[in-house]
C-alpha cells in the first residue's frame, strides 16, 4: 500500500504537458424561432483531488488526466410568445484514458484509468406552458416540463488483467434517464410542482456483472 505516513509524496518532478483544447462552433438563425448549430471541440479534464486520494486514503500518482474529442449537432425551437420551447441535441464524445471508480474488498474506493470509451447520446429538453398564465379563474397557470437522455457509452480499448472490457456498457452510467415535471398555479400566488424521474438500470462492474435496478423517484412541492 503507497502510505505516507511522515509526509506528503513529492510530486514536484511530475511533468505535465502543454495540452491544446480547440473548438470550432456554428450557428444559424433559419428563421426568427428555429436555430440550428453543430461544433467539435477538444476537452481535457484532470483528476479531482477526490479521486487522486479517494476514501481508501491512499495516494494515486499515477492516475492521469482524460481527454477526448466532442462533436455535436441540435437545434432550438419555441414559438412566437415564447410559452413554449424545444432544444435537442445529438453528440458522439470520444475520451481516452477515462477515469473509472473502483471498489477495494473493505467497500473503500479508488479510482484508475480505464483505456477509452465511445459516449454517443441525444438530449431532449421541452416546455410548454398547456394552460397560459392568467389572473383570473382557479387554474391560472399549468407548465409541463420534460428532459430526456439517451445514451449509449461504451468502453474502448480497455482490458485489466487479461480480461477485454470493450465493447460494456460504461460503470455508473444509465441508458435512459427521463425527468417530467407539472407545475400548476392557482389564485393568492399559491403553485403545486410535481416531478418523476426515471432512470434505468446502471451497471456496478465494468464486466456488467452486475447492475443496480431501474428506479422511480416521484417528489411534490407546494408553496
């Protein structure tokens, strides 16, 4: 085990290279509510301090940073009084050297590099307002709001001790996640706010042995 127990490592003598991060983006106006855009960049994320000394409180020197290249396409749409609102995007990520958690016997945890992965997905977001807001009545306002991810992100390149990973499911990350939402307004500025979320089923192990199940999360508030 790397423990330090007088001191702190040194990592003074670490070299680290100049990383160059360029992002190349259009966007056009088709008409005064429709907006299309696509980009490609490069990103470069170094380790947090959490997962360079994680709960099993040992320091990892040799935990690097993960980078990769992004593209992505969408468009936005509302209509003339704005009460209503559409933005999706497609995008297909590519990360190398991807920091992955790992669980140690004692439950402890720690984190490594784990090869590369693919990260293709599509984001949906969407408002409406069903009922427009108004002074009088009892209903004075209903908002419906719904966000939807779908992904499918894969390990690439990866194998750990003569097992090959690629081509599983990414540890941590759900297929699907679907968040929907209803807001209602009434008289005295008194509003009632309901949401549901559901996300599939995640995978526990980079082996995709075993998986936490899908879930429903149902939450009100009222004000």
């Amino acid at each position: 085990r790397n423990v330090y127990p007088n001191n702190e490592p040194d990592f003074t003598n670490r070299p680290f290279t100049p990383e160059l991060m360029p992002r190349i983006a259009l966007s056009y106006q088709i008409t005064n509510n429709f907006a299309w855009r696509v980009s490609a960049s490069r990103g470069y994320s170094t380790p947090t301090t959490a997962e360079i000394r994680p709960t099993d409180n040992i320091i990892n020197t040799s935990l690097q940073a993960e980078y990769g290249w992004n593209y992505e396409t969408g468009f936005s749409l509302k209509n003339e009084d704005e009460t209503m609102y559409l933005d999706a995007s497609v995008f297909y990520y590519i990360l190398h050297d991807a920091i992955v958690m790992r669980q140690n016997p004692d439950e402890t945890t720690y984190y490594v590099n784990a090869g590369g992965t693919t990260q293709p997905g599509i984001e949906v977001e969407f408002t409406d307002w069903l009922v427009r807001q108004k002074s009088d009545g009892f209903l004075r306002g209903l908002q419906f709001n719904e966000s939807v991810t779908l992904d499918n992100f894969k390990f690439s390149n990866y194998q750990l001790g003569g097992v090959n990973y690629s081509g599983n499911q990414l540890t941590g990350v759900p297929h699907e996640v679907f968040v929907s939402s209803l807001q209602f307004r009434f008289p005295q500025a008194l509003y009632l706010f309901v949401e549901h979320n559901y996300t599939a089923r995640i995978p526990l192990d980079d082996a995709n042995a075993n998986f936490a199940s899908a879930y429903n999360i149902l939450q009100a508030k009222a004000g």
